[in-house]
C-alpha cells in the first residue's frame, strides 16, 4: 500500500516535462515551501535551460530551497492517458473545514484520519462528479486538448494568488518532496501493491474565498474497488477510460462514414466525433464524450448526422445512470 502524506504548503514555480523532454514517464513539477512567514529565496531559472530539449537524466529535478510535488501527467501502461477531475467549489466538501487549521508541513494519514475523512478516495469520499471529468492524452498539439493545457492555469493561478495548497501523496525518501499525486487503488496487476482506500493522492487549493481541488487517476485504474484492499473488482472491469465513451455498432451490410456526425445530450452539449470516423460493416467501437457528460441522474444522448438529422438515440434512467461506467450502445 503506499503510504499517504498530506503538506500544507506555498507554492512558488511550476514546470512542466512536454512530450519532447519527457516522452516516457513526464511529470508537472510543482515547487513549494512550507515557512510563510520566512519564505526562501530560490533561483526560478535553475531549469528554465533544459526546457524543450531531450530528457537529462544526470540533470537534478529539485530546486535549492524548495520542496517538489512530482505530479504524473503520462502513464507508462499500454493506456497512457490519465482522468482528469476538477472541482472549484470544493468549500463545500467537508475535508475542507478538517484541513483548513492544519499546520503548514507535513503530516501522515493514520488510520485514525482516514475514518475521520481526512484521507482521500476517489471513489467512497464524493470528491468530485465522475461524469465531469476527461480523459486526456500528455502533450499534443492544439489548444485545451490535453494534461498540460488543463493543469496549467490551475497552478499558475494558485502561485499568483499567493493561495495554500494542501498535497496528498507519498513523501520521497530524501524528504524533500512528494509523488504518487493521483488515484492509489484499483491499480492494474503490476501495481497492486499500492492499492489501498482512503489512500489517494490529490491537489486541494484554498484561496482567499475558495477552495478548487484537482484529481487525477490513470486511465487503466478500475472505477470499482474493493472496499478492505482497494483492489480492482474485475468482474466486470469497468476503468476510466471506459467510463467517458459510448459504443457504436453498424449492424448495416455496409461501411457508415460518421463525418461530422455528433452526439447531444439532454441539456444541449455536444461531442463532436473524429473527423475520419467510420464504422465497417459489422464493425463496434467505443467513442470518448468529455464534452458530452451523461448524468449518473438519468439522461438522453442523442447521435446526429453530419446535416443535424437524428440517427437514433437513447434515454436512461436513475438506476442505470447509478452502475458507473456502463456503456450506452447505439443498435
């Protein structure tokens, strides 16, 4: 199981590993300190050379005077994309009160806290809507399309406006920082052992007026846990990646371009689907809707042509809307 630490921090700089410097394993390295009412002085340039270049693995990730939050923003499973939640009202949860008094620095979760609600979970701890969320790729081109586009106005914003960050993960072994920023359960077979529940890792900003808190999981975690271990329940598998798509079958005798075709749902938003989409004769594939939430309260999800002309559609209810992850197929 790994072990989870929450720092009640000031966050200070930010960098980011692109797909050119890191194309394996990148991470958002997010710098802080925990004296506010001593802060150190600190060189913001200490990395500022190596940005954009090939990977130096002899080239150090810390910055004198600072501690680090290496935050995954790419996973190095066959899926390599990760969830991604964000919640700007997250005054409203009641860990913000539990942590609101903490001291600045670090601080274990014992058993004690997590009972107590001080501990993180994805999945038993209402910490954010799971139809609300994206699953995205680390780096590509285009605007708001993948982890660095999303994450980066949230950090930026929080080190300008001087806001406290309280981090959940797992402390290095050097002490001078922390990693496992992310979902801790329903791990695949390879990383099971840290698997456990209460145990997630996150990013909960409090600024003067309020709290936003930022949640990440990788795409190949299950969405449905074992509530002793936190192990994957595969029967059946449902992960994150499964959760934000919907299926098409073409049960036609012939291929069915789906240009400019687009889902809608009930409350008007729309997912547009890839430009080349098509589906052969016979043929099923599974479609992501980030921008087409379904609501786990009932919903009706519509597919349209490329003249705005219903296809077909399907409407569901509280009941269904409750078994997360469920596909919705079009017949």
């Amino acid at each position: 199981m790994a072990r989870i630490q929450r720092v009640k921090a000031v966050p200070v700089h930010y960098e980011f590993e692109d797909r050119y410097e890191d194309p394996e394993s990148p991470h958002l390295s997010l710098y802080y300190h925990d004296d506010k009412a001593n802060p150190p002085e600190f060189d913001p340039d200490h990395r500022h050379n190596h940005r954009g270049r090939p990977r130096n693995p002899n080239r150090p990730a810390e910055i004198p005077g600072l501690f680090r939050a290496a935050i995954n923003i790419k996973s190095r499973d066959d899926e390599t994309r990760l969830a991604y939640f964000v919640r700007h009202d997250f005054v409203n949860h009641p860990i913000a009160e539990k942590l609101a008094n903490l001291a600045f620095g670090f601080h274990p979760i014992a058993q004690v806290d997590e009972l107590d609600g001080k501990g993180l979970d994805y999945i038993r701890g209402s910490l954010f809507p799971s139809q609300k969320g994206r699953v995205l790729p680390h780096d590509i081109p285009g605007a708001n399309n993948d982890l660095i586009d999303v994450l980066k106005p949230e950090v930026k914003k929080a080190i300008q406006a001087e806001a406290t960050i309280f981090v959940f993960g797992s402390m290095f072994n050097t002490r001078n920082g922390i990693h496992n920023v992310h979902m801790n359960q329903g791990n695949i077979e390879d990383f099971e052992q840290d698997d456990g529940v209460f145990q997630d890792g996150g990013l909960l900003i409090k600024y003067h007026d309020h709290w936003t808190g930022v949640f990440l999981a990788f795409a190949s975690q299950a969405v449905r846990t074992d509530d002793t271990d936190g192990h994957a329940l595969r029967n059946p598998l449902v992960t994150w990646a499964d959760v934000k798509s919907v299926t098409l079958a073409n049960l036609t005798n012939h291929r069915v371009s789906l240009a400019s075709w687009r889902f809608h749902n009930s409350v008007g938003q729309t997912q547009d689907l890839p430009r080349h989409a098509a589906l052969d004769s016979q043929a099923i594939q599974k479609f992501e809707v980030p921008n087409c939430p379904l609501s786990n309260t009932g919903d009706t999800i519509t597919l349209l042509n490329e003249k705005g002309l219903r296809v077909d559609g399907v409407s569901y209810g509280w009941k269904q809307g409750q078994q997360e992850g469920r596909p919705i197929i079009f017949v």
